[in-house]
C-alpha cells in the first residue's frame, strides 16, 4: 500500500500551481474583460501584483493546499483514480470561485467601489470554506465506502 506522502506531494505542488495560475490569468482576465485593458499589459500586471503581495496569493491558494490534503487522503484510502477525479473536480469549483472573485473585484473598481473590491478577492477564501466542508464530508463518505481493508 502507497504512503500518504506518495499523494500528498504532487497534489499540493498541482494545487499551488492551480491558485497560483487561477490567480493570474482571472486577474488579467477581468481586467481586460471590464477595463478593455492589452492583455500582455494586464498579465504582467498581474503577475507583478501576485508576487509583490504574496501574502495575499498564499491566502487564495490556501483552499486549493486544503483541497489537495482531502484528496490526498481519499488517493490513499480509495485509490488513485478516485482521488484524482476528486481533485479536480474541486479544483474546477475553486478555479470557478476564484474568477467569480476576481471579476466582481474588478466591476467594484471600475465602480469606484474600493471596499466592496477588497473584500470581493479577500473574503474568496473564506466564500471556498462551505465547499471544502462538503467535501471534506465527501471525502469522509468516499473513504468509507470504497475505503480498502487496513487489517
């Protein structure tokens, strides 16, 4: 039987990548979507947005770390397969959370809504918890029904 390590690894090196790419490119997205902004110009902007604050980058990719542990531990309990589907599936939700952020904070500066921008992005990870919960409890049911015999 696998190590829990033997999952837990590459999921969260795909998962950081994913929060890292998903924060990127949907920042550069909405920006030119709501701003008609150049999108080589938006990219790099974005881009030097995420690594000048990445305190707040490593907050967005929290949820995508916690997703990767879940589905490291359903891997390891219920086979590859089925953590790997699992994952990204909640990946998807995630990436799918983090562009509704992204645009709802670039249509509040557009507004010149300047707190309603910060706490669009900001509150991103805390909208992703209910759904890490779900999964969580998914993940739980997973393990139990076609978890493998320990003995």
């Amino acid at each position: 039987m696998a190590q829990r390590r033997t999952y837990i690894y590459p999921l969260v090196a795909i998962a950081v990548g994913a929060g890292l790419f998903g924060t990127v490119a949907f920042q550069a997205w909405a920006y030119v979507a709501i701003a008609n902004a150049d999108m080589s110009a938006s990219f790099t902007a974005a881009s030097a947005s995420a690594f000048e604050n990445w305190y707040a980058t490593a907050l967005l990719m929290l949820p995508f770390i916690v997703s990767a542990f879940l589905c490291a531990e359903v891997a390891y309990r219920s086979g590859a397969a089925k953590g790997i589907v699992y994952f990204v599936g909640l990946t998807v939700l995630l990436l799918c959370v983090l562009a509704w952020a992204h645009f709802n904070s670039e249509q509040a500066l557009a507004q010149r809504r300047w707190t309603a921008a910060s706490l669009a992005l900001g509150l991103a990870p805390i909208v992703s918890v209910p759904i890490l919960v779900v999964a969580a409890l998914l993940a739980g049911g997973l393990s139990w029904r076609f978890g493998k015999d320990e003995t």
